[in-house]
C-alpha cells in the first residue's frame, strides 16, 4: 500500500517538460508513449530540467519516428570530450506495429504527430506523443470560453460555501 502512495507522489516531479501550446493548437485524440534514444550528456541535461519542447514536433520517416526541434540544453560540467548539438533529431523507439499505424493515420486521416510531455518512467526517459487534428480560430476562442466560464463557477462556488 505504501508503494503505490509513493508512486502517486513521485508522478509529479517525474514530469521533465509540457508542451502546453499542444493542448492549445489541436485536438488531441490519443496518446501514446514512446521512448528515447539520448547520449549521455543529454540525460544529464534532463535530470537538471533543461529542456525544451515548444517548438518539437514528431516526423515518422522511412519507418522509424523521430522528435525533431526539441532543445537539450547541454551542461557546462556534463559535455567536455564532445561537441553537443542541443537541436539534434532524436529517435523515438516504438514498436512497430504502433509505427506502422502512426504512419497510416499521418498520411490518410489527415493527424499529426504532436509531442506532448516528456517524463520519467522506471528511470527512463519517455515522451508522450499526440495522434492530433489541428484547431481552428473558432475552435479556440470557444475552447478560451469554457475555460473562462470554468474558472467563473469555481469562484462562485468557492464564495457560496464561505
């Protein structure tokens, strides 16, 4: 019983970066959670919290997924032997029947592939990739209002039990 109370605490700070512009921009219809294939500098990097992933997104090419535009800001101490390219491509490491219906989804149904939170998991790093449809204007603001309207009726509920 204690083990799984730990687990629950430990989910928060295992949480290494959100892509929330994600959320904003599409429609999010699955989510599916891949590993990454990192050096050592850039593992050293994420455990310090310097990533980036505002401006990622995911390509599936020639069967394989890769994140690209993601930034690994390397460690001053972590990199010294080598020359770190902070924006380099890294690969996803997914099975393949979940490639292959990743791919036929991207190409013939029109979804994109949106990275939306990178985490811990058992000590490994994975990304938590979006099957995604991308919003329109209209879809925002409406989006924008019910969150309003939400925040709205929990302060009025907040107030009335006081």
């Amino acid at each position: 019983m204690s083990k799984k109370a730990n687990n629950k605490s430990t989910n928060s700070s295992a949480t290494i970066a959100l892509n929330r512009r994600a959320k904003h921009d599409y429609f999010i219809e699955e989510r599916i959670e891949a590993g990454l294939a990192l050096e050592g500098w850039e593992v050293k990097s994420l455990r310090a919290g310097r990533v980036s992933l505002q401006e990622a997104y995911v390509v599936v090419r020639r069967g394989e997924a890769w994140l690209v535009g993601s930034n690994v800001t390397p460690l001053a101490t972590a990199s010294t032997h080598i020359k770190p390219d902070p924006t380099r491509s890294r690969k996803l490491l997914l099975h393949k029947r979940e490639l292959s219906r990743l791919v036929g989804s991207t190409e013939r149904a029109g979804y994109t592939l949106v990275p939306l939170d990178l985490h811990w998991k058992r000590g490994r790093a994975k990304l938590n990739v979006g099957l995604a449809k991308g919003k329109k204007q209209y879809d925002k603001r409406a989006d924008k209002k019910d969150q309003d309207w939400k925040r709205q009726k929990e302060r009025l509920l907040k107030h009335r039990t006081q």
